[in-house]
C-alpha cells in the first residue's frame, strides 16, 4: 500500500467520493443516515477538504494497486498528531491497511518531534474500538461535541505514545 498526501484537486475529489461511498455504508447503523448527510455535506466535501487543509490539516489517500482504497487526515496540535481521520472501503478493511497507515503517521510523529498520536472514536463504533485498542491505542477519556443542526459528536478518546 502507498500513502500519498492529498495536493491536487483530482486528489481532494478524490477524497470526498471515498467518503461519500464509506460513510454510506459504514456509518448510518451508528449515528444515522440524516446525521451521516450532515457531516458529510459539512466536512467532507471538496470545498471543506480545501479548508481543513488551509487550517493546517494534512490529508492523505491510502493506494493499493493504483487504486485509492482509504484515506486519513492529520493536524499537529502542541506536541501531539491528531488523527482526525482514517477510513478504508469495506473490501480492503481487515487487510492490516489501518496497521500500515498507523506505522506511517508514528514515523511522521517521531520526524515532526511529536510525542503521541490521539483521536477520537464514536463510543458506539465497537468495530473501529476493536481495531485502535488492537494497535495499542488506550482510551484516555471521552467527550460530547455539539457539531450543529442538533447532531453531537459523543466520543471517547484515545492515545498512542510515539
């Protein structure tokens, strides 16, 4: 698998057709079709890809074969790496893409003087829990962000020391 950072507009296009087809699929059994409508229209189109980047994101495709199978986006904050994203279509999960793209930003970390990567993870996604304690990560509190339109973000967090 390649990781490739997200620069072009096809790449951003990119982007936002694989979250279009992964968060259609994945996540309306968890948060809901209209609250999944929601945060894809706000966050994950080409114009709010484009934004998140100018503020300092960085975005990445996982390619496998010369086709885009996932991707991530991650934010330096103070002395850690706030992986905002990670996201791989249904037929290339469970094939240690998520292991590879992990290694792939603690190497980034460690270049960048970071001390650890966090996230946050919806406390009902148990597959993608299953998936961060299985690399180590450990959940180091929670939180509920209000994200507008009456939708909430109801989280836990977790770390990984780099």
């Amino acid at each position: 698998m390649q990781i490739k950072e997200v620069f072009s507009p096809p790449e951003v296009i990119a982007v936002q057709k694989l979250a279009y087809e992964i968060w259609n699929e994945y996540y309306p059994p968890i948060i809901g079709k209209e609250q999944v409508d929601y945060m894809l229209e706000s966050f994950q189109t080409a114009r709010a890809i484009l934004q998140q980047i100018q503020e300092g994101y960085l975005y990445f495709l996982l390619v496998k074969n010369g086709i885009n199978i996932g991707y991530m986006s991650v934010q330096k904050q103070d002395t850690s790496l706030f992986m905002s994203k990670l996201y791989i279509l249904q037929d290339a999960r469970k094939q240690g893409h998520a292991k590879q793209a992990l290694l792939f930003l603690k190497e980034f970390a460690r270049k960048e003087g970071l001390k650890n990567i966090f996230l946050t993870v919806n406390r009902n996604n148990e597959a993608a829990i299953r998936s961060y304690e299985g690399l180590s990560f450990k959940k180091t509190g929670s939180l509920i962000q209000d994200i507008g339109n009456g939708f909430t973000m109801d989280d836990f967090r977790y770390s990984l020391q780099c």
